[in-house]
C-alpha cells in the first residue's frame, strides 16, 4: 500500500505524541514553522480557489490544524513553565513583536486574539451557519430543477447524477463547515485561557519556587507567554481568514483576486470621481498623499478606459470573423434542417408566462404534461420547445406547431380568466364572451375581481396558464401517432427488453421490424387506445404475425387484447347507449373492400359514403342532444374500415367492436346506420 494513505494516521498520532512526550526547543521550533507554513498555504489556497468545493476537505483540514496548533500550545506551555525557555522561534517572536517592551507586546498580542475571535471567527461562524441552512432549504428546489431539466431532455442521466452529487456534497460541505468553524471559536478561547494560565504559573514558579524577582521573572516567562501566543496566533488569524474565505465565497468561475480587479476596478467612471475626491480632500486634509493617490487613481481611470475601448473593438471584430466564418462552413446549413417535433410559439404578451425569472410557471407545466401523458399514453412525449413570435403573430395569440406546421392556435387575454359554464348554471356573469381553444367551447372573459362570484354560481374559472396547457395536452392526444416514430418505438423497445427480453426476442427482428410495430401503435395511439401495456400489445402482436403482416389486421388483434382498457375508457357507465350498424350496412361494407400488395382498403362509390355518413351524423346529434357520448358499435371486421370511412367527416368518434367490450358490460343500442 503507498506511504500516502498512512499520512493522515502517522499525522495524528505526531500530534498526540507531541502533547504527551517531552519535545526539545529545536524539535519545537520545526514543527511551529510547519505550522505556519501550512496555514499560509490553507490561505493562498483559499484565495485562488473557483469554487468552495473545491477545499471539500477543509472542515476536516481545520480540525486538524487546529488540533495541532493548541498541541503546539501545549508542549510550549511545558518548556515555558518547566525550563524557562521554549526555542529559538517563541523567544524571536516574543522579542521582535513586542520590540523589548512587554506592554508593547502584551498589546499587541491581545489585539490580534480579539480580531480574531471578535471579528473573523465570530463573522465567519455566522456566515457558515446561514449559508448551511440555506443549503439544506435549497436542496429540493434544485434537485426539482435536475429532474426538469432530465425530463425536458436538456441533460442525459450521467449529468443528472453529477449535478445530484455536487448538490448533495454542498450540502454535506456547508453543513460541516458550520460545525467546523467551531473548533477556530473555541481555539481562540482556548488560546487566551493556556496564555493566562502560562504567565500566572510562569510568575508563580520564577518567584516562589526559584526565588527571582517580579522584573526577572516577568522578563522570562511573560515574553516568552507572548511570544507563544504569537507564534500560534499568527497562523490561526491565517486559518480563519481562510475559513472566512470559502464560507462567503459565491458563485464565480475565477478566483477572489481576479474577482476583485473585474468588479472593482472595471469602471473607469469610478476612477475618476475617486481621483476628484481625493483631490478635494487634499487642501483639507494632508495635500502630498491624497494628491498622489488622485494621480495614480485618473491615471488607472484613463488606462481602463483606453482597455475597454480596445477590448470592444477586438470583440466586435472577432464576432464579426466569427459570423462570416459560419455562414462560410458548408456545414452551417445543416442545423437549419431540423424540425422540433412540438413547438409553441407566443406573442409578446405571454411572454411572462414563459419566463422563469420573470415568475411564469409554463416550462414546468410542460414538464408535467409530458409525465402525465407518459402515463396515460406509454409514449416518450418530445421535448416541447417554446420560442416567442413577436413578428408573426399577436401580443395575445400563440400556436403549437406539430414538426414545424401549425396544426393549433388560440388567443387570451393575459389580464384576465376565463368562465365555463358546466351546464346546470342559469344565471349569466358579465364578461367578454369567447370560444375555448381546446374544445371550442363557448366561454367567457371575466376580471380577476369576479372571480369568486363565478366560482360560487359553480362556473370553472382557469388562469391563462391553464389554458395553455390544457390546449397543449389536446394537441398532443390528437397527434400523438404523428410524434411516434421509429426512433421512439426502438426506445420502448429497448425499455421494455430489459425486463422481457423474451416477448421482445420472439416478436422483433424475427417477426415483425420497428416500421411494422410503430405503425401498430400508432394507429392505435390515433384512436386514442393507450399503448403502456406494451407487454400485452407485443405478445399479441406474437401470436399474429405469423399469419398475417398486415398492420391494420393486426391493430385490430391488440384492441382485442386491450378490450377491458377500452371499455373502461370509452364506456364507464353501468348502461351505455350505443349506436349499432344495420347488417346490410355491414355486407356492403365488406363487399367495397378492396386488396393488393400493400393491403386493404375501402373501395366505395361517394354517392354512398355520402348517404352513410349523413343517416351517421343525423343518430350522432341526437345522443349529443341527449348528453352522451357517441359510440359506434360494429364487427370485429368492419369496425377499422367503418373508422377510416367517417374520421374526416367526424372527427374523434368512437366506433368500437364486440370483440373489444368487456363481458360484464350492458349496452343499448339507441340508434341504427343504415344504407
């Protein structure tokens, strides 16, 4: 194993060593200057860094340092009051600081422990406690952010994970560093107890026990007391400075000392009105300094101004290289080739709905949507791209675009909610009357004042937002075989491999290819038939495919197999009324269906589509009239080619087979299609 990962233990156990055996002045006076010199690095270190986490260690790094310096204090305090002298380093600091007089040092050491504990150690201590409840509070918030931004499609998996780890390890950092600053509070207290304890037992013992006088006894050990404390005060005023440092450290990609020259002294505005104002003062106060400090101050301005301006130019240049560099490459067309699969784009004044920062709550609605649809559709929901239109369209309007065409468009009143009657509400409520865009219907405009007089006479008030989103999933439900593709269905199918590899092996390459499943699922995803049962689809689609290839044939195999999902969704009254086809409708039918090798198809003269589709839409109005739904019920084998026959005419009718109801289900037939 390598030396390294003994270091730390060996490290320790020198410490406890150093506060139990009896250590030499000159083993003393190593280990003081190794302690100095690494609490200068711990502070340069702590000034260069990007990113707190980057010292992840230090909470860790500052027990121990500071285990060592009171282990210091300790072996010092033993020579001091055992020999009378400590090393060549305690008496030197002792000496110089104090420059032979011990008032002078006596004062200069309790100053530098009362900035210390009073300034640096009690404000950082602060600083760590707010900043690791922050932390903890914010966690959610953007471990909800990490998963938006997976779901939305914006980062993979890996990046997730990466951003949920230094999320955490923040977390973990702040909250250690609010206990570790801690142990520099009490150091600090500790220091100035073993200083008292050190010159009252020095004087004791130099007077009592040795018999010098108060002046030998206070020129022995109270210079040295100073000088200890000194030695062990300088680095822990480092190690807090450090500490200081990294817990108000924010957000920024350089250091502090970069930091500081760019947010300072990057006006050149600032400069100069400094420069005045010292040369105001000068007169007043003291002429020489403040003179001197206004010529170095205008002549920074006037550098930092002659920076800028080149600095302008060179980018201005740069962009401009850049842009024609682009425009050049061959290759710069290709991004203009890709169509977002859904897009909405809005006018200007539903901007704020949009924008995070400006509060608008839409990317996380979308996000939502595309959860929900995933649960009620099985399918991957697309990113949805969201891009505002200020040119083309409205302030009010806004549009979904399915693969780069317009396929939905609605207009609000950003200022204001909109009202639906539910049926059951006779009196009326003033407002602007309008049409709601996800059904068409009819609504109206009301302020926000009238908003608990709607909701108490039982209309259904929505918010813009709401409006939108309700839009959004409808637009998404109608198209949702168009967003479907093969790249997707291989997707599901991978997914699903994982936990039957077997259903999967025996259906695809074998039997069926991705082009013939996806276009399985979507014609089921056209009629709006769920397809997250996908273990139940494939392993139907198993027992077909060997006798026939035809898609539309086998579409109608799965609705079988999903028969009980389809009854549960299109009948969940206990007494349904459908409207049934006549038998000679059903002949005729199957008679005008026509095949060749690509499949079959409904062949029939228009005169008698026509007639069909009319004697349908006349039994059609009157279950609407009635409240209910309208449900076509027909044979297993007419019931796809009678779909295909009135989807144009009228859309969004579900025409449903016997094979496909549930047993337990009781139907009445209210209505008949005839030739």
């Amino acid at each position: 194993m390598k030396i390294g990962s003994y270091s730390v233990p060996i490290m320790i156990a020198i410490i406890i060593l150093t506060i139990i055996l009896p250590v030499p002045g000159a083993v003393l006076d190593i280990l003081l200057a190794v302690n100095i010199i690494i609490s200068a690095i711990i502070l340069f270190n702590s000034i260069y860094m990007k990113d707190s986490l980057e010292l992840s260690i230090f909470p860790s790094m500052l027990v121990i340092t500071t285990i060592f310096r009171l282990a210091l204090n300790i072996t010092a305090a033993k020579l001091i009051l055992s020999r009378g002298e400590a090393g060549r380093v305690i008496y030197s600091f002792g000496r110089f600081v104090g420059q032979g007089n011990l008032v002078v040092g006596f004062i200069i050491f309790f100053t530098l422990m009362i900035v210390n504990f009073l300034v640096i150690t009690r404000g950082t201590e602060r600083v760590a406690e707010v900043a690791a409840r922050f932390t903890l509070d914010a966690m959610p918030g953007k471990q909800m952010a990490i998963d938006a931004d997976l779901s939305a499609g914006l980062i993979d998996e890996n990046e997730a994970k990466k951003r949920r780890k230094a999320v955490q390890l923040e977390a973990d950092f702040y909250g250690a560093m609010d206990g570790a600053t801690k142990f520099v509070k009490n150091d600090a207290i500790a220091s100035i107890i073993i200083t008292f304890l050190n010159i009252a037992g020095g004087l004791i013992i130099g007077m009592v026990m040795r018999g010098e006088s108060f002046d030998q006894a206070s020129e022995t050990y109270v210079i040295l007391t100073i000088g200890n404390g000194l030695v062990n005060q300088v680095p822990a005023l480092m190690v807090s400075t450090a500490t200081s440092f990294i817990v108000t450290r924010a957000g920024s990609e350089s250091s502090i000392s970069q930091d500081l020259l760019k947010q300072l002294a990057f006006n050149p505005k600032v400069m100069f009105l400094s420069a005045a104002l010292c040369a105001g003062m000068a007169p007043i106060l003291s002429p020489v300094p403040f003179l001197l400090l206004a010529a170095l101050l205008a002549f920074t301005g006037f550098k930092l101004k002659n920076l800028q301006e080149e600095v302008q130019r060179s980018e201005k240049e740069l962009v401009q290289e850049s842009e024609v560099e682009e425009i050049r490459k061959p290759e710069s067309a290709i991004s203009l080739l890709h169509v977002d699969p859904i897009e909405f784009e809005f006018g200007y004044s539903i901007i704020p709905f949009a924008d995070a920062a400006q509060g608008g709550d839409l990317p996380d609605r979308f996000v939502m949507i595309r959860r929900q649809l995933a649960l009620e559709l099985g399918m991957i929901v697309p990113a949805i791209r969201l891009r505002d239109n200020i040119q083309q369209l409205a302030p009010n309007e806004y549009i979904f675009k399915i693969k780069g065409v317009e396929v939905a468009r609605g207009e609000l009143m950003v200022d204001h909610l909109m009202a639906m009657n539910p049926g059951f509400v006779e009196e009326k409520i003033e407002g602007i009357e309008t049409t709601e865009p996800a059904f068409g219907l009819p609504s109206i405009w009301i302020s926000e004042d009238q908003r608990d007089r709607a909701e108490a006479l039982g209309y259904t008030v929505v918010d813009p937002p709401t409006i939108i989103s309700t839009h959004l999933t409808e637009v998404i439900k109608k198209y949702a075989h168009e967003l479907l593709g093969r790249q997707e269905v291989q997707t599901l199918i991978e997914n699903l491999k994982q936990s039957y590899p077997a259903v999967v092996e025996e259906l695809t390459p074998k039997l069926l290819s991705v082009g013939e499943i996806q276009k399985v699922l979507a014609n089921l995803l056209k009629e709006g038939v769920s397809i997250r049962d996908l273990v139940t689809i494939f392993e139907t689609l198993a027992d077909y495919a060997p006798i026939t290839r035809d898609t539309d044939l086998l579409t109608e195999y799965a609705r079988q197999a999903l028969g009980r999902a389809i009854t549960k969704k299109f009948m969940s009254d206990g007494k349904n009324g459908v409207i049934t086809l006549d038998p000679g409708l059903e002949q005729v039918i199957l008679d005008s269906i026509q095949r060749n090798e690509y499949g079959a198809y409904l062949a029939m003269e228009p005169s008698l589509s026509n007639k069909i589709i009319n004697n349908l839409t006349n039994q059609v109005q009157k279950l609407l009239q009635l409240g209910q739904q309208p449900i076509v019920l027909a044979s297993p084998v007419v019931r796809f080619y009678f779909k295909r026959l009135t989807e144009n005419a009228i859309p969004g009718l579900v025409v449903l087979s016997y094979n496909e109801l549930d047993p337990g289900m009781e139907i009445r037939s209210v209505g008949t299609v005839s030739v």
